[in-house]
C-alpha cells in the first residue's frame, strides 16, 4: 500500500500535463501512487500519460466527460494511500512537496486536512 495516493483529474491537458506529472514522479518521497484520470479529453492528454513508464502511475479513462468533482470522486475510490494528495493537471508541485506535507501529517495527527 503506497503511504500516499495523488489524484489528479485531466481533461485537455496537453500543454500542461507533462510539467505537472514530472514534478510529481520527481517527488523527494517515492512512496506514492499516481492516479491519473482521462476525462475524456479530446487532445494528445492521453499520448502523453501513456507514454510513461513509471510503475506507480495508474491511468484510467472515462468513457464520456464527467467533470472535476466526479473524476475526483472516481479517484478517491480508486486510492489506495494513507493520505490523499490532489494535483490540477496544471499544477507543478515542487521536489519537497509530500516530504513537507507528510512530516507535517505524522507530527499533527489530529490535523485532517494539510
């Protein structure tokens, strides 16, 4: 089970996405999974998910446009994590970003929402 999932909701991304997911894979914390999630984009947003070979990106494709909440939700059920991370497709996270936010979980447990 990877320590945290990040979701990240994709619709006609292929300007951004590339930037987006190598800021993620380039994380300082390697235990995380990647659920990337095609809304059914009509561009080369596919192409460019696919063409990674990096075992902890998990991509799925809706069949037809749901929008961000429902893709989100769909990920949520997908997520396999401790934590919950969410990414825009795009976003650039940088390279300490989960090191930071996950230290952060661990010394306050009673904190739900970083």
């Amino acid at each position: 089970m990877p320590k945290i999932s990040v979701i990240l909701p994709a619709y006609n991304a292929e300007k951004y996405i590339k930037e987006a997911v190598d800021s993620i894979l380039g994380q300082s914390v390697g235990d995380f999974e990647l659920i990337i999630i095609n809304d059914s984009s009509k561009d080369a947003t596919e192409d460019i998910v696919l063409s990674y070979e990096d075992d902890r990106i998990v991509y799925v494709k809706n069949e037809r446009n749901m929008g961000v909440a429902a893709t989100l939700n769909r990920g949520l059920d997908l997520a396999k994590g401790e934590y919950i991370a969410r990414m825009d497709a795009d976003d650039i996270s940088k390279p300490n970003r989960f090191e930071k936010q996950l230290a952060y979980m661990e010394k306050h447990p009673e904190c739900g929402i970083c």
